[in-house]
C-alpha cells in the first residue's frame, strides 16, 4: 500500500519554500516515504459521506527546495494516511465547512489539527478557556461594553477576533480620543472583537512556544520594532533564543495535556510576560527558526510525533 499524505493549504505557488513551514513538512514527509497529495480548501468536496479533493501529487527532489506538480485528479482523501491542514485563516464558513467535511473521515484517517477542535477552539477564544492565565480580556460587539472595559482598564489593545498576523491589532492609551472611531470602524466588519488590557511587557519582546502533542518543543522570543506593539516574525523583528519563566512553564504546563487531548497536535502559543495571549492552531508557524536557533529538528520531530499517532490509529481500528 502506498503510503499518502494529503496537505490542505494556500496556493503553492504562492509560498516563500526557504521560509515555508508547510513546505518544510511536505518534504520530510517525502523523505520518509510518503507520497503528496496537495490541494487547496476550495477544492474539498464531498459525494455522500465519501470526501475528496480536486488536486495534485507534489514531487519534491531529494534535498532541494524545488517542487513540480502532477496533473489534476481527483483523491480519496480517506485513502491516505494523514491529513494536513495548513491553509492560514481567516476563520470563516469556509474554513468551517472544511472542518465539517473532514469530521467525516476523521475516525479512519489521521486529520491534523483535529477538526472539530479547529472548530470548537478558535486561536483566540482557546485562551479564555483558561481565565486564570490571561490579562483582562473582553470579547464583544457592543460598543457601549467595550468602552466601560475600556474605562477600568485605562490601557488597551483591540484587534479581530479571527484576524491574522497582526492586522487591524490597536493600541489604545488612556483618554484617546481615537477610541471611539477605532472601536467603531472594527465593529462595522460585523463581528465581535477582543479587547485586552495593555501589557508594557511587550516592549520587552512576546514569547512563541512551539508545541507538538501537549509537549514544548521549543520557545523563542521576538522583540517588535521601536515604536511597535506587534512582534510577529519578521525581517525586521526575527526570533531570538530563549528560555521560559517558572510562571511561562506553568501555563504551558496547564495547557498542554487539554491540547492533547483535543487533538490540537501542532500549536504556537503567544505569551506577554508571564500571561498566555493567544493559541496558534490553524496553521502555526515558527519549526524553521527552532534549527536555526537550537540546531534542533523540530519538523523531523513534528513527524515523529505524528507517526506515533498513526500507529495509535491504526491499533485502535484493528
């Protein structure tokens, strides 16, 4: 039988491969082995409860960071042994539907991240689930509402509750007089939207905690431009090493053995200080920089892990 692994994600053609997580994944599984099969959400479907996609099989040369794609086909996605799914946010009904449809297969195929938790735990809803581990946080589509936390927190910042990588995220000081068309231009997009109180850690760096299965991998620190609250990766902004607080491990270690058990396997999660920010599920980045900065493997670990667990599978179905 001829091993698959099938990756649901972007456009590949529109991948950064030196710097793509995903891609990095995709090729260590062809080191071992695998077959890939790619395709993109919206060619997901499902003919009864029989779920497949519109895609092709990826040939990715040995060592090299180059890849060439077959012709389209169809595939049977309950015919492969694991699934990926790499596609970014936004977290839409369309992303939904995607879970749905996966649901249908997951009993039989190893579906990674766990659909129905994707589903169940948004990356920033997760953490509210642990209220003792968070700064004060509003979510909220009354404008009345956010001003009155506004008003007791003196501090904060306000951005999407299903955005990504630092859009629309804003710092709000103490009698701004902005905050009333900032607040109000994020609530006409229709949707409820998170409010925090400050952190003056930030200036300080965030921490983002790789972890695999419930287990910390690795941690690495990012410090955001002068003038700045945001700290995601970038050229301007990269990764350096680090190590957790007493307080830092203990949230990671509160949190970790309830993302295994919701199948939330691969997670990035964002600490300020000694207080848990956000929960990286849909598609977290961050394996390259840990070889670049521990000279550890962590995609090679990600597949260990994840071979474990199809061995598992596998035994529970016979």
């Amino acid at each position: 039988m001829i091993k698959t692994i099938a990756v649901q994600m972007d456009d590949i053609g529109q991948l950064n491969l030196p710097h793509d997580n995903t891609f990095f994944m995709m090729r260590e599984a062809a080191k071992r082995g695998y077959k890939i099969f790619y395709y993109t959400p919206d060619n997901l479907f499902a003919a009864g409860q029989t779920v497949k996609a519109r895609g092709h099989f990826v040939d990715i040369p040995k060592g090299k960071i180059d890849y060439k794609l077959s012709d389209a086909q169809d595939f049977d996605l309950s015919a492969s042994d694991a699934i990926l799914i790499r596609q970014d946010p936004p977290f839409d009904m369309a992303y939904v539907t995607t879970t749905l449809l996966l649901d249908l297969i997951a009993h039989k195929t190893l579906v990674l991240n766990n659909p129905k938790s994707l589903r169940d735990y948004p990356e920033k809803i997760l953490p509210l689930h642990f209220p003792s581990l968070i700064p004060a946080t509003l979510v909220s589509a009354e404008y009345g509402i956010i001003e009155e936390f506004y008003k007791k927190q003196g501090e904060i910042v306000v951005k999407p509750i299903y955005g990504r990588h630092g859009q629309r995220v804003f710092y709000i000081k103490a009698d701004d007089k902005n905050f009333e068309s900032i607040v109000r231009t994020m609530l006409a997009y229709g949707q409820p939207i998170i409010a925090q109180k400050f952190l003056p850690d930030i200036y300080d760096g965030s921490k983002r905690v790789i972890m695999i299965n419930g287990e910390v991998i690795a941690t690495m620190k990012n410090v955001p431009p002068k003038g700045s609250i945001l700290s995601g990766y970038s050229d301007r902004s990269p990764y350096q090493v680090t190590e957790l607080t007493p307080a830092q491990k203990k949230i990671c270690d509160t949190i970790g053995p309830f993302m295994a058990k919701a199948g939330l396997f691969l997670a990035g999660i964002d600490l300020i200080g000694d207080y848990l920010i956000e929960i990286n599920v849909t598609s977290p980045s961050g394996l390259i920089p840990i070889e670049q900065l521990y000279n550890k493997n962590a995609v090679e670990i990600f597949w260990n892990m994840a071979e474990n667990q199809l061995v598992k599978l596998r035994q529970n179905a016979a």
